[in-house]
C-alpha cells in the first residue's frame, strides 16, 4: 500500500443516509442525518440532548489548507499523512479536559471513529474568538507599523517581535457578515471590540448580554488550562482561535458551548519552549508550514497579498510539494498530538473503509 492510501483527501463522498447537501469545508465535511436517524441515535445512545436536535456526523480529512488554498504533495499525496486523525486526537484531548474541568461541554456527542464525530446542531455566536499571549503574526505586523490599539484594547510601546504581552489580549472577528451594524464593516473576519459585542449582542446570536461575560471566561479559561499543560511539556500556547454556540439538553436548558476545535495545530500557534529560551522559534503548529511555503516559492507575495488569489490559487494547484515536505508537516502534527494526548496515534491503512464499516454496523447509518 501507497503512502497515498493512506491519506483521507475526499471526505464528501461517503454513502452515509442524508437529506441535505453534504457541506464540505477546507478540512471537515458535515453530512446532517435524517430527522428519524437523529431521533433514532439520541434514542439508543442515550444522548443528552433534546429528542428532536438535529444530528451530523462531522468527517475530518487529511488535507491541509494555508493561505486559503488546499494545498498536495509529489507520488499523489492529496494531504498530510496522519494529519487528520492528530487534529481530531488533540481536540478530543482539550474538550474532555474542559468537560472535567466543569468549564462547558463542546458540540461532539460521540467519537465512532479517530476521524468522526457524531455532532449536535448549535447555534452559533457570530464570533472569532481569537486569544493572544505573545505578539506575533499579523498583530506584530500591525504594531511594527504603528498601531498600538487591538480590538479596542491599548497595548504598551517598546514590545519586541514574539513577546509575552503583559496579559492575555481577546481580539475577537466577526464569523461571517453581519449588516446593519454601525462601525463594523459587512465582510468577515473583521476585528470588533467588546463593545461592538455588548451594543449588539443579539445579532451575534447572544441569548443575553450577561453571555457576553461568560463567553469571556470560557475563553480565558480554556486557553490558560490548555496554555498550563501545555507548560508541562515545555510548549508554549502563543494563540489560538475558539468558537462558541449555543445547544439545548435533554432537560430543556440552553447552554453556551465550545464548537468547532480547540487547542489544535489548525487554530492555534504553538511553540517549542527550549528553543524559545535560546532566542528560536519552533513552530509545532500550521505555523512551520506558511512558513515552508513563504521560503519553498520565490515570490512570497503571491500568498501575502489578497490581490493576487487567481495567482495564488493557480500556484497552488499547479505545484506539488516535495513528499519530504508533507512529511516533514506530518511529523509535526502527529508529534504534537502524541506529546499533548501522552499515546501513540495509530494511523489507519485505509481510514475511508473503516468509517463505512463502523457507521453502518454499530449506527446504522449506511443501507
């Protein structure tokens, strides 16, 4: 078997029951069950969610996106050996660690495969919930210009490239486009302030205004719990990106969710604390590879300037990577979810097999 077999690549094409479109993101792809599998399943596996909550099963892939493309390597290598199953792993790892921590459940209800979930529908908040720890990326780029105001929030002169900021800086973006909002431009990922959030908490789908403190210490709190053990390993949580909805319970009550991921090598950076010490940064996070890709091409701002996307998307798909590098990337992302989860991850020799076989023998899922 090909080291090409082994890469989950095309992630939308499963034979699982459904009646809605599958929709299929840079990575995960989200087939939504039918009304009676949905019932069916909170039925035999005693899900605390309400009786008529819609259900998914959430398909991660192995494919890798940076720079807003997708990107593939030489011998037919469609992504990142190992990729998918690491970013599963490590979420999987965060969210429980929050569970147990009594912080807030998360959106998966059950984990039939190392690349599925079974999800509930949330409603989402309308927010990047971005935490920042050190200076670095596109913030540093903005201060070496001259800003020295964030998300509403003033930061200090005389700080240097990557580091510690005097306290955790909440820079949320929007997640999508919001109209009607006065001062926040209708496009996406636009830096707001907090009281962007409090003077129109609803159309950022809070329930309340008082959501707003709460989604403030889930995120603080999940970040200094992950930044803490992640300290244990001598790794250094630099930032990272969360996101919030809302579910209801077996019970009725609505409550305030983590979704999406948490924690992993896609949403956050991470770095190597040795090396830091020593004036070096490592990345163990998607980092290292914008960065391989900014030196691997000879005009690095083809992927910098959004002005040149049809360059950069052709770039992308007309140019495949060395196996080396793939394989360099996959040594980072499973490294980094073996030393977080403290197991060996265990790839699968055809992971698209296995998911057909489990969702149809124990969920019934598959005719």
């Amino acid at each position: 078997m090909s080291l090409a077999d082994t890469v989950l690549a095309v992630n939308n094409d499963l034979p699982i029951r459904t009646d809605a479109p599958v929709h299929s993101g840079k990575v995960r792809s989200v087939y939504w069950l039918t009304e009676a599998d949905s019932r069916r399943l909170i039925t035999e596996k005693g899900y605390d969610v309400a009786a008529d909550a819609p259900l998914a099963i959430m398909v991660i892939s192995d494919r890798i996106s940076a720079f807003e493309c997708i990107w593939h390597g030489e011998g037919g290598l469609q992504g990142v050996p190992g990729k998918g199953a690491a970013l599963n792993a490590i979420a999987n790892h965060w969210f429980q660690l929050f569970r147990d921590q009594g912080l807030a459940d998360s959106h998966i209800l059950d984990i039939p495969h190392p690349f599925v979930w079974i999800v509930q529908k949330a409603r989402p908040v309308m927010i990047e919930a971005i935490a920042r720890h050190y200076i670095t990326g596109s913030m540093w780029r903005a201060y070496a210009k001259g800003e020295r105001e964030f998300c509403g929030i003033a930061v200090p002169d005389n700080l240097q490239k990557d580091q510690k900021l005097p306290e955790l800086l909440i820079t949320p973006s929007t997640k999508g486009i919001l109209k009607g909002l006065p001062g926040v431009p209708e496009q996406d990922d636009v830096n707001i302030t907090r009281a962007d959030i409090e003077d129109n908490f609803a159309a950022f789908n809070f329930a309340r205004k008082a959501d707003i403190d709460l989604y403030e210490k889930l995120l603080s709190a999940g970040f200094e719990l992950i930044s803490k053990e992640l300290a244990k390993l001598d790794q250094i949580f630099v930032d990272t990106k969360f996101e919030f909805g809302y579910v209801t319970d077996k019970a009725g009550n609505e409550k305030l969710i983590y979704m999406d991921e948490v924690g992993t090598p896609d949403s956050s950076r991470i770095w190597d604390g040795a090396a830091y010490r020593q004036g070096e940064i490592v990345e163990n996070s998607k980092e290292g590879f914008r960065q391989l890709l900014l030196s691997h091409f000879p005009d690095p701002d083809i992927l910098l300037n959004k002005n040149r996307m049809d360059e950069r998307t052709a770039l992308a798909r007309d140019n495949a990577l060395p196996e080396a590098v793939m394989l360099q990337v996959s040594k980072t992302y499973v490294d980094i979810a073996e030393k977080i989860t403290g197991e060996k991850l265990t790839l699968s020799e055809n992971p698209k097999a296995e998911i057909i076989e489990i969702l149809r023998d124990q969920y019934g899922l598959i005719d």
